[in-house]
C-alpha cells in the first residue's frame, strides 16, 4: 500500500497525546513532552499543515518526505522499518531550538548540535 496525504489542523495537541500514549513510543519523547505545558504545545502547533508519503507492507514501511509545520515549530523526516529494525532520523525545530533523532538498527540517539547540518548529510529523504 502506498499513500501521499496533506494535513492541517488547528493545533497538534491531539496528535502528540496519541503519540505518547502508543506503547512503542520511546521513553525520550514521552518524557520531552511531559516537561512540555499544553499551552506552549498548542501555541508551537497552531495552524498546524503538513505532508508526507508512506508505503507500507507486511512487516515494513516507509515514511518519507515527512514535514509538518506549525507556527513556531517544523517537524521533518524519513523512517524505514524492516522487522523490528528501524532506520532513519527527525528533525524537529521548536522556536530558536532544532533536535534531532536518530533511528539506527534499534538504536535511537538525540543529536543536539549542529542538528540541521546533521539531518541534510545523514537523514537520506527526498524533498516534499
């Protein structure tokens, strides 16, 4: 199966609960987003628009050309899982901050700095 879809919404708050609540959610993200208040998730989120491709079968998909922005936040990029193993990276930028998170083999790393340079040169995507 493969699907391209565009999104909006008038802010994430309901797509980050989801997120953390599903079980295979790592412990990073659910514990980012637990120090972060609501109302500073809304405000990052509101207008919330976005696109992405996903091809998905048996055991596998492939998330690619992820990118999400909201007013003051922008989430991009490419995920590949085989079996258990998962490959590929985000990068999210929320206000003056930019993380990335690398998807190694069932490794997950947070890159801090220099997350821009690292998502262009390591995180193989294509462009929206």
């Amino acid at each position: 199966m493969t699907l391209a879809a565009s999104t909006t919404a008038r802010d994430g708050r309901p797509f980050v609960s989801l997120y953390t609540r599903v079980h295979t959610s790592s412990p990073i993200a659910r514990t980012a987003v637990a120090v972060v208040p609501d109302a500073l998730i809304e405000s990052m989120t509101a207008n919330l628009h976005g696109a992405f491709r996903l091809a998905a079968s048996s055991g596998s998909f492939d998330l690619d050309a992820l990118d999400v922005q909201g007013a003051t936040s922008r989430l991009r990029g490419a995920l590949k899982k085989r079996g258990e193993r998962l490959n590929g990276g985000l990068l999210l930028d929320a206000g003056p901050t930019s993380l990335g998170f690398s998807f190694n083999s069932g490794k997950t790393s947070v890159i801090l700095f220099d997350a821009h340079k690292w998502f262009e040169t390591r995180v193989p995507h294509a462009a929206p």
